[in-house]
C-alpha cells in the first residue's frame, strides 16, 4: 500500500514540474523562431546584460576548467576534492552559456 502512495506521489510531482519545463520550452521555441525582439531587447542595456551574461558564464566555465587542469597537470593532491566543485561549475556555466547564445 505505501509503495503505491509513493508512485503515486512522485507522479504528481513529475507532472507539476513538467508544467513549468514545457512552457520554457514554448517559450524559448517562441524566441527562436521570432528572434529576440519578441524577449524586449530593443534596449541597448538589455542587450548589454544579455551580451555581458554570456560572456560571463562562458568565463567561469573556462576558470573551472583551468581549475581542474591545474591540479591534474601539476599533481596537486591535496587541491584534489576542491576538482568536484570545478567540475559542476564548469558544466553548468557552459549549460547556462549555451542557453544564452541561441
């Protein structure tokens, strides 16, 4: 019976957030097809925050990526746990860095 009640609860869980997921997707599809003009970036500083963030990420991403080079280059054992945050960082700057170059 419990084990019934978990299903059950997860399935709502995955449909409630599946709703939010589905409309950033419309959303973004919106955006590709229609340009950035449908996301306001008329504005030059709007488009400066858009330009910066990317630019951003795409920086963080290149410093976890160095960070982990650095101790596997230089056999820095003792730096070698702090790799684990270097390397979510990294893959999650690109992820975000992606989403802004389409």
């Amino acid at each position: 019976m419990r084990f019934s009640s978990l299903k059950l609860r997860l399935a709502c869980w995955i449909i409630v957030l599946l709703i939010p997921i589905a409309l950033g997707l419309y959303a973004w599809n919106i955006q590709l097809k229609q340009g950035l003009i449908v996301t306001g970036m008329r504005n030059i500083v709007i488009w400066g925050l858009y330009i910066s963030s990317f630019i951003y990420f795409v920086g963080l991403a290149a410093g976890g990526l160095i960070m982990i080079a650095a101790v596997y280059i230089f056999g820095a054992e003792k730096y070698k746990p702090i790799t684990r945050i270097g390397e979510v960082l990294a893959a999650i700057c690109v992820f975000l860095a992606m989403l802004y170059n389409t």
